[in-house]
C-alpha cells in the first residue's frame, strides 16, 4: 500500500490522480478525510497495488499531487473466491459476481451491467438494481 498525507489540493487534481493511477495499475484508490498540519482539512491518499508497480505509482503520486514522500507498507491480503456469471434476467443477460466467504455466498450484478440497463431504460438504478437482486437470489 502506498500513502501520503494531502492538504492544500482541488478535488479536481485529486479525481485526475486516482483515474490515472487506476488506469497505470493500481488495484484500488481511496482518500480518507483528515485534519492536516496547521488545522486544514486534507486526505490520506492511500493505493493498494502489487508490488512491481509501487515505484511507478510512487512517482505518479509524488507528480499529480505534488507531495514530497510516499509511504510504502507491504501487506498480506486475504481474498474471497469469486466468480463471475452471466445469467437471464427479465431485462436480459447480466453479469453477477459470486464470491464465497465463510458465512454464505454472495451474489451481486456487476456496476456497469445496471448501468448500462438503467440508462437504456431511463429507470433509477437502484430500482434496476433491486429487480435484478430478487430475479438471480436463487443462482
């Protein structure tokens, strides 16, 4: 994991900076609200990647933001199974994601799946959403 502290920094650079490290590698971006130095509001900028791509998203980090030091911490992760399946819906074929935990599986249709059904239908997604979850809870 890489990580850095923010202040002082638009929320437009911060959005171009985590497209651009998704799209250079990275496996997951988020920014965690915080209260910097000298009391400014700022974010923890935190990059979950595999190791080969550490340097590079390093620099990018150090480029797009402007900060002077990244951290890098190496950890062990721990991952459900998964799966991903195409299955019939009244709107037609979607994509769902089964991943396997301890407790029971669990299924959910992927993002751009709904999306692309909500938009094409003019419905709210939550509302695709919801009728896409009660058609495939039997898969």
């Amino acid at each position: 994991m890489l990580e850095t502290n923010l202040d002082d920094i638009s929320g437009e650079i911060l959005g171009y900076t985590a497209e651009r490290l998704m799209s250079e590698g990275a496996k997951d971006v988020c920014f965690v609200p915080i209260i910097a130095k000298k009391g400014r509001p700022g974010f923890i900028l935190q990059v979950i990647c595999e190791k080969e791509y550490s340097k590079k998203l390093a620099s990018i980090i150090m480029e797009e933001t402007g900060t002077l030091g990244v951290r890098e911490t190496i950890f062990k992760k721990h991952i459900a199974e998964r799966e991903v399946r195409e299955v019939g819906t009244k709107f037609g074929k979607v994509k769902v994601k089964i991943s396997k935990t301890p407790n029971s599986p669990r299924i959910k249709p992927e993002y751009e799946d709904v999306r692309k059904i909500a938009l094409k239908m003019k419905k709210p997604y939550r509302e695709v959403y919801d009728e896409i979850m009660s058609n495939i809870s039997k898969v």
